[in-house]
C-alpha cells in the first residue's frame, strides 16, 4: 500500500510538471513597418508540428514542451528561431531576406548576392511580376519589366517564337542572349511553364556575364525555378487556373467594297477598260477578309503544383497544361498550340554536409502552324488575305463547299452574273487554308542532379551534371483537290516529314572559400571548369501520291509509288565546349566592393590555332551611403556607384567552318546513269575564330524615403568585334559561304529604371514603376573589301530592303527617296549626286530610339488592379503586305488620295521611302482587377487562399502604322539581317481572361 501511494504521488509530480511545460503561445507577425504578414511557417523545431499565421499575422501554438524553440519562416524574410521559455506571448518582426529570391541577384553558378553588393548590371523579375501577366512562353514576362530587355514577337499566332535583345543587337547573325535554367544551357524557354518560375536574373554587362565566356556576348537570362520549402507542418498545395477568348485588335486600312468599286472604275476609265455598272455594283458582295478568316478562339492554362519538406529535406511536384487556338486557322486546326509538362524538384541532406538536389521537367509541345511573313511566294496566308478585294466572295455562290478562284485562266471569273478580272499573284486565302497542313510534335526532356559538399567551414564543393533532349517531328501536307467549276485541282497529295533532334549534355564542377569571416574585409573566391556537348541531327523524306488525303492519316506505309519518296542525305553535327573559370570578390566593410573574372573557353567550332578564347572582367562599386556623412540621413537608404569592365564571346556558327566538309547525296550523270558523289560543304575558312563582346558600364543606385523610391540609372558602351558572317565567296564559285570575321558593331545607350511604393496602415497599398532604354546601334566597320551586308528579300520587290554597312545600324533600310510627285502620279526619286538617275540611300531603321514601361499596383482589402503599359519609340516599318505586282489586288485606303498614278493593273514596285511607316507605338499589355477573399470565408471551404481576377491584355494600341501590328521581330530566329519587314502576319490578339489562384 505504501509503495502505491508513492507511485501515485511521484506519477502526479511528474505529470504537474509535465503540464507546467504544455504550454500555448500566440503572437502577431509583422513587417518592419508593422504590416501584419500572413503565411509565415511557425514550426517546433526538431518535429513537424507547427502552425501558420491568419490573415491579421496572429497565430497560436498549443502543447509547447519544455526547451521547445519555435522556427519562424517565409519566403523574401530571414528565418528566426526563438526560445519559447515561459513566454506566452510572441510578437515576431519578420526581416527582410537579402539572400530571398525577391530581394537577391542570382548570378550563376551558385552565387548568390545581395542588391547592396552588386558591383555590375543586373536586372531582376520577381515571382510577383511574373504572376501579374499571364503568358504563354516566358520570355514574354520580360518585356518592358527592366531597362535594356526587348522582346518582340515575329507573329501573335500560338506558340510562335520571340525575338528577345539585351542592349541592342550585337551581330548580324544571332543576337540571342544565352537562356539557363537552374543552371542549365538550354536553346529557348517554350518548354517552360510561366507558373513554375520563381524569377529571372537578366545579366546585362559584360562583368556579370563574363563568367559565361563563350556564351554571353549576348547577355545572360538565368532562370530559376520553384522549389520545395523545408520545415512546413503540412505540405502546400497550389492551383492556379485561367480561360479566355481571343480576337483581332484591329484590322488594316484596307479598300472596302465601295472604296475598290471607285479605284478600280478610275482605273479602267485611265486605260479604255470597262467600267462596272450601278446594276453591277449591286450584285457584287462585300468580303470584309478578316471577319471571313478570324475567330475568336479560346486559350486557357491549368497549373498545380505541391511544395513540401521536413527538417533535412524538401521538394516541389508541378503540372500543367496550356492550351490556344490561333485566330486564324484555329477552329480548322491549323493553328493551335498545346504544352503539357510535369517538373519535379527534390533536394535533401545524405549528410549535415552533404547535399543532393534532382531536378526534371517532362513537356509534351504539339504545334499546328501556318506559314507567314516569308520572302517567297505562296506561303502567307495573311499576304493574300490583304491584297484579296471585297468584291470577290470567299466561296463558290453556287457551292459553299467550294473555295471560289479568282484567278481562274481558264474561263472567265463570274459572280453572280458579273464578270471580273481575273487577280494575279495571289491565291484565295480559304483555299491557301486549306492546303497548309503543318505539325510539329516536339517531345522535351531536361534533367540535372547536384552535389553540394561542405568539405570544412567557408569551403564547398559543388558539382552538377545536365541533361537535355529534345526530338522533333514535324509534318507537312498538301492534300489533292479537284473542284472543277473553279477549273482548279492538284491530283497528287504531298508529304514532307522532318526529324529534328537536339541533346545537351553538360557538367559543371566549381569550388568556393570564404577566407574571412566576422571580419570587416570579406573575401570570396570561386573556380571551376564547365563541359558542353551539342549532337544535332535532322532527317527529311518527301513524297507525293497517297490513298489518303489528311494531315492525321497521311504516313509513307499508304503512299501510292514507294519508288518515289525521297530521302534527303541526313545532317548530323556535334560541338563540344570546354571553359575553365575563376572568380574573386573583395568587399571593405560592405562599402567598396571589388570583382574580378577570368574564363578560358576552347569551341571545337574553331581550328586549332584559334580554338580558345580569353574572357576577362573587373567590377567595382563604392556604397557611398555607408560613408559617415550619409550614414544617419533619414533620406537616403542606398547610394552606390557602380563600374564595370569585360570582354564575352561567341562561336554561334554552324560547325566545322574551318576544315573541308563534304556532303553526300550529289551526283552527275556519266556513263548513262547517275554516279552517286560527294560535294564540298562550303569553302573552309581555317582562320575563323571567335566572335568578342567587349562592354563598359557605370551605373547609379538609389535607394529613399525608407526604400519607397527606388532609381537605377545606367550607361553602357558596347563594343563587338571580329563578327561572324557568312560572306566572301563569289557567286560562280558554287559553294555557300563560310563564317568569317569581317565586321564591328557598337551598341551604346542609356538606362533609367524608377520605382515607388507606398503601404498605409488602413491596407491601401500603391506602387508606380517605369523604365526607359535608349539605345544607339551603329556598325563601325565591316571587311570583305566594305562591301555592305543585303537582307530582306520580298517575292514583291527585287532588290533587298535592308543593306547593312558602316556608319549605319544593322537591318537599315536602303532605297530611294521621294522627292515629289509629279503631275502624272509617278514617284520622283532624289538624285543625290546630280547625274540626272535617282540614287539609293538609307530611307530607315527598324531599331527603336528607346522602348519603354510603365507599371501601376493598387492593393486595397482584398483587391488588386495591376496595369503594364509597353512602348517603342522610333522604330520603323517597311510595309510590303500589299501585291501590286498582281493585277487588280487589293490596296489601302491611302491610295485613293495620295495623288500616286493609279496602277491597278499591276507593276513591280521599288523600295522607297513610300512604303516606310513609323512603327512607334504604346500598348496596354495588361489590365488586371482581383480580389482575395476574406481569410475566414476561406478556411471556411478548407483553403488558405483564395484568388479570383480578371485580365485583359492588348486592350489598347496607339500608333500611326495603318497595319494590323506594329510589333514586329525578326523574320526568322538568327537572322538580324531581317528586321521590321511586315509582309503580312498574324497580329497579337486582343485577349480576355478569367482565372483563379487557390492555396491550402
């Protein structure tokens, strides 16, 4: 009995202690500026109870043992760790992270850098502006963000490429910048889906992004991507989700039905034709071509993802699926695109200094397309639509099922009892529709995994292997068609099957120390060395005649004569790259910062003697607010001088330039037969070497009025040297040129970026944003004996339009001015040189003066309105949409007063300043109104947030171009030689969106 009661009596001490230490602890969680913060991650440290905060930042946690500290974290804020004690009550200021992705400049490799520090130009897109627009490729979220970043689409139509520039176009060749994803070199970004990153770092000089040598003479876009977060009670579920429609924002000025009537009777009348009756008027229709051919189509986009992890772990799982249909050519499926992908992220400690992360994305891309704003015939849909008259119906009036011909030359072109000329050049768009079949199924796979090794204190070792495939199939079809009271038909259907595959294989190892630590000297040092292969193969066959007759069904098992396909000889190359790096930051007490970089990269592009390249770089800033006079200033947050030094580079040739290359599948006849043979590739060039970018920068930082007012002000020389163009052989040689170093190009301008915010304590919260680029794009010099670079072909001009040459920017445009117009009508072109013959000149360019944005965020108890304006000043257009080399085409309104001779007949025109058009323009990109409803009707349903908005996008466009879309890229992907032709493409539709964002 008596060893009873002691029992009960040492179990009741035990457990009244116990209780003692089972104690609840609540709190708010704030900002510095008292700004309650909701989300914040409060875990038991050593366990995964915890809790989150509401939407006031309070929170409550029960059950507290004895020594338990509590783990306070949340993205963009410094993780705290607080002994609980005997406090009950906890109030956390949150501290802004500098290393958090909101605040931090990643600049490769794995460094890492605060704002304060950064010594070079550095450019960042947050999480928050990539959410704000949404997008369907994600270079598109870097347009108009910063200073320095231009980004044209070469077409509106679904999945079709961007043209992207930072500080100007470098070369004549490709002026890309280099794209890396968590580090991985990867050739564009559509496999990427928007909702899976976290932010972009655009490395703009040539200090930040010497440290990619070989590639960066372009500049550096670094993407990272999502991952998961350790310590979170419970694993975090996101779903995000919009749907639309889409429609033309504007059509072209074009003749309408009466406006034809009046030109095309002016012009019969000038030439003793026959002019068309009232009565025939009458009969005629009134084709409006754009409301025949555009839609208004749907796009949507479904995107999950979960991020989780415990205390030596985390990962991120993601999904999603973008759909569109093209305005023109979507409901038949021949213009749609469709990306679904999966990404999985994991990362985790073998050991407490030992880390391993895996990374892998899985897209799917399937691609209808349409030919457009091409320098051939016969290929652009939109080129027929805007030279086809409204007189002239879409379909036969006796069949509908029958697309009408109007240029039938076999008998004479009748509607509804009224006979017309018959068009020339130019095919009926509906027919031109239903002949472009064009797929492409692209399958993408990106892998990588990391080692992170703290061998000792301040000392790593890291080492990352990346993998990346990409395989292509692309399918081209042209059906047979007989319709023979429109006397057209073609008998023999077509197939063109294409095999394009891409695999990147690469290895980056480095090493970094600290060597002081708690010290007012800091120094840093990092050294590397980074593998690169590229295999590339491409496989064609061609056929015609087939048992079926759809793009879907069409394979060469049912063509009709297997003996008729054609085997084009296969292509196959490799490039290997190899650059060893290093790299030493110094900072004084955070107030002078210095860097200096060294890369030597040797490209199995060049030959032995020319093989490697050298790429340094020095920086330095001087914080001048860390000085004693600025110090204590209530006004000034950041003031920081920066400067900046380096040289980058770049092999983006096709390889083998500099050895003798022979290809297969040539012959001649001889003995009676063909003998099968072998010719040369091209003329080597055994001296082609690298292509270098050297830059200089200064820049300004400011910071204000406790960080409210932000201002980042730059000016960069950029000076590019022994750029590589194909160029130097003879014509009647008959062998294509090879690369050869021969011209300088300098790019040189001026940044402005300023930003201000605004947070009160009744939750209203403002902030206004704009940036300005000025650039200035001259070609210094050029060899081949100065002859100067011609681009822009037309299947509506003979000459050229741009003409590339010192003095002058790249892509200029070159014919004749027009002096007057004389009293018959005809263009009189400037005799420069007084030898009675009209001379060419430079007539413009499609360079913008300065581009421009303008951002506004309002944020009010719930709702947001978010508003992104984007600008381009300066910039030209050479219009070639129109065909006046067919007879009796289509033209703008402009020509019914603009005094020229009436010339309906048909001519071939002359590049001149006639068809040159300012191309400035200011576009609503977006408009966004959202509302995130109450936190308790939300955890209500079992949420912890949800988001509903609104957006418009292209909602307005202000220029002076009387085309469809004054936004114009370049013609094909690498070609800077082509640059603001518009020779008909598919605009950027005005679109409509209803989303969703959710959370629990």
């Amino acid at each position: 009995m008596k060893n009873s009661l002691l029992k009960i009596l040492f179990w009741g001490i035990i457990l009244t202690v116990s209780n003692s230490y089972a104690q609840s602890v609540s709190g708010t969680v704030t900002e510095e500026n008292g700004t309650p913060i909701p989300g914040v991650n409060i875990i038991v440290k050593g366990t995964t109870d915890g809790t989150s905060t509401d939407f006031d930042g309070k929170y409550t946690i029960d059950n507290l043992s004895e020594g338990a500290i509590l783990v306070f974290s949340s993205l963009s804020f410094k993780t705290q760790e607080i002994l609980v004690n005997d406090q009950t009550t906890i109030n956390v200021i949150m501290v802004s992270d500098t290393e958090a992705l909101g605040e931090v400049v990643i600049l490769g490799y794995g460094q890492v850098q605060n704002k304060k520090s950064v010594t070079s130009a550095v450019s960042t897109v947050s999480t928050e502006q990539i959410e704000r627009v949404p997008i369907a490729l994600p270079e598109a979220a870097l347009q108009g963000t910063a200073p320095g970043i231009a980004v044209t689409q070469t077409s509106g139509a679904p999945g079709a490429p961007l043209t992207v520039r930072l500080r100007g176009t470098s070369s004549t060749g490709a002026s890309t910048p280099l794209f890396l994803v968590d580090g991985q070199q990867v050739p564009n970004l559509n496999h990427i889906n928007a909702s899976d990153i976290e932010s972009f770092s655009v490395l703009k000089d040539a200090a930040s992004a010497s440290i990619f040598g070989a590639r960066g003479g372009n500049g550096v876009v670094l993407i990272e991507t999502k991952s998961g977060k350790r310590n979170l009670a419970a694993p975090k579920v996101s779903i995000d989700g919009y749907t639309g429609f889409q429609s033309l924002l504007r059509k072209p000025d074009l003749m309408d039905k009466n406006q034809y009537v009046q030109y095309f009777n002016e012009f019969q009348a000038s030439n003793g034709g026959t002019q068309l009756t009232d009565a025939e008027i009458a009969a005629l229709p009134d084709t409006d071509w754009y409301d025949e051919l555009f839609d208004t189509t749907p796009i949507s986009n479904i995107a999950a993802s979960v991020i989780g992890g415990g205390e030596k772990y985390s990962y991120a799982i993601s999904g999603g699926i973008f759909q569109q249909d093209g305005m023109l050519g979507g409901r038949e499926n021949k213009s749609n695109f469709d990306r679904k992908n999966v990404r999985i992220n994991f990362e985790t400690d073998i050991r407490e200094n030992f880390n391993v992360e895996v990374n892998a994305n899985l897209a799917d891309i399937d691609r209808n397309f349409l030919l457009e704003n091409a320098g051939v015939t016969g290929t652009s849909i939109i080129n027929f639509i805007n030279a086809m008259p409204a007189i002239y119906p879409v379909n036969d009036p006796n069949d509908p099922s029958v697309p009408f011909n109007p240029g039938n030359q076999t008998n004479p072109v009748v509607v509804n009892g009224v006979t017309l000329p018959a068009l020339g050049a130019v095919a009926n768009p509906e027919l031109a529709l239903l002949l472009n079949n064009n797929n492409t199924q692209t399958a993408v796979t990106n892998a990588s995994i990391k080692g992170d090794w703290e061998i000792f204190d301040r000392f790593r070792l890291q080492g990352t292997y990346y993998h990346f495939n990409s395989d292509a199939f692309t399918k081209q079809f042209f059906p047979s068609f007989n319709f023979p009271t429109q006397a057209i038909a073609s008998p023999n259907a077509t197939l063109i099957e294409t095999r394009t595959e891409m695999v990147l294989r690469q290895f980056d190892a480095n090493v970094r120390y600290d060597f002081f630590q708690n010290s007012d000297h800091k120094l840093d040092a990092l050294a590397g060395f980074s593998t690169y292969e590229s295999d590339f193969s491409n496989s064609t066959l061609s056929g015609v005649g087939f048992f079926v007759n759809t793009l879907d069904e069409a394979n060469f098992a049912l063509i009709t004569n297997p003996s008729s396909i054609t085997v084009a000889p296969p292509v196959e190359t490799e490039n290997n790259l190899l650059g060893i790096y290093g790299k030493v930051k110094y900072s004084y007490m955070d107030k002078y910062n210095v860097e200096a970089t060294l890369r030597a990269d040797s490209s199995s592009n060049f030959g032995d003697d020319n093989r490697t390249g050298i790429f340094p770089s020095v920086s330095a800033g001087w914080v001048i607010s860390e000085e004693n006079f600025l110090q204590d200033s209530e006004v000034i947050d950041l003031l920081k001088l920066r400067a900046s030094w380096g040289i980058n580079g770049s092999d983006f040739i096709a390889p083998y330039q500099f050895s003798p290359i022979l290809n297969a599948g040539s012959g001649t006849n001889f003995g009676g037969g063909l003998n099968p043979g072998l010719t040369p590739a091209f003329l080597q060039n055994p001296d082609v070497k690298w292509e270098e970018v050297a830059q200089t920068n200064i820049g300004l930082d400011i910071n204000a009025f406790n960080n409210a007012l932000g201002i980042t002000i730059d000016y960069y020389n950029k000076q590019s040297s022994d750029v590589l163009i194909p160029i130097g052989i003879p014509i009647f040689s008959g062998f294509p040129a090879p690369a050869t170093n021969i011209a300088d190009v300098e790019n040189q301008g001026f940044e402005f970026l300023v930003s201000y915010q605004q947070t009160y304590k009744s939750g209203f919260r403002w902030q206004l944003g704009a940036n300005l680029a000025v650039n200035k794009n001259e070609v210094t010099s050029i060899g081949n004996n100065g002859q100067p670079l011609q681009g822009g072909n037309t299947f509506v001009f003979n000459d050229p339009i741009t003409l590339t040459t010192e003095g002058e920017a790249i892509s200029s445009f070159f014919g004749f001015e027009v002096e007057s117009i004389d009293d018959d009508g005809n263009l009189v072109f400037r005799d420069f040189d007084g030898d009675g013959n009209p001379d060419k000149t430079f007539i413009g360019s499609p360079l913008p003066d300065f581009t421009y944005g303008i951002t506004l965020d309002l944020e009010y108890k719930g709702f947001d309105l978010s508003t992104f304006l984007y600008g381009s000043q300066g910039n030209d257009i050479f219009d070639a949409t129109l065909r006046p080399d067919g007879a009796f085409t289509n033209r703008k309104e402009s020509f019914l007063t603009n005094g020229v001779v009436n010339r309906l007949g048909g001519f071939t025109p002359q590049v001149s300043d006639f068809f040159v058009q300012d191309g400035s323009f200011l576009k609503m990109k977006t408009l966004t109104l959202g509302y995130s409803l109450k936190e308790s009707w939300v955890e209500s349903i079992g949420l912890n947030r949800l988001r509903i908005y609104g957006t418009a996008q292209n909602l307005f466009l202000i220029t002076d171009y009387d085309g469809t879309d004054p936004e114009i890229g370049e013609q094909a992907s690498g070609n800077s030689l082509d640059l603001g032709i518009d020779r008909g493409f598919n605009p950027q539709p005005r679109t409509f969106l209803f989303g969703f964002q959710l959370e629990f």
